[in-house]
C-alpha cells in the first residue's frame, strides 16, 4: 500500500474532508498537523511550494489539496496513485 502524508490543521475543514475521503476508502496515512508541530510549516513549504493546507503525499508524489485530491478521484486517478 501506498505512503500517505498529509499536512492539515485541526480546525481546517478542506482537511476534514480530504481525511474523510482517505478514511473512507481505507487508506492510512500520516498526519502532520502544522498547527500543533509549527517547525513542521516550513517543512511542509519546502516540500510542496504550498503555503495552504491540505498537502497531500502519496508515495513522495506532491497530489496537491483537497481540491486536487478529489479531482484525482473522480478521475479515477487516485487509486492509480494509491496502488503504485
């Protein structure tokens, strides 16, 4: 199975609901919650060139946000990711 990573805040509801979407289709993943670690914020820019959260990682693949993690599964993209 793939390694997911995604960077969120507690409060952030595009990060409610890209977890939900992972959660229901039984993917694990790794949580970094900026909010709590905020050393893990410039991690997060460097790796991404993002400021926003979602950031999402599947397999050291930068998928983007919420917005582009479910466009890659209405395209049928994600589970491509997710099993390689």
């Amino acid at each position: 199975m793939a390694k997911v990573i995604v960077y969120s805040k507690t409060w952030c509801p595009f990060c409610v609901r890209a977890k939900a979407l992972l959660t229901q289709k039984s993917v694990d993943f790794e949580e970094i919650n900026i909010g709590a670690e905020p050393e893990k914020r410039d991690e997060m820019i460097k790796l991404s060139g993002q400021h926003t959260v979602p950031q999402i990682f599947i397999n050291e693949h930068h998928v983007g946000g919420c917005d582009e993690l479910l466009a890659a599964e209405a395209q049928g993209e994600l589970d491509r990711l997710l099993n390689t």
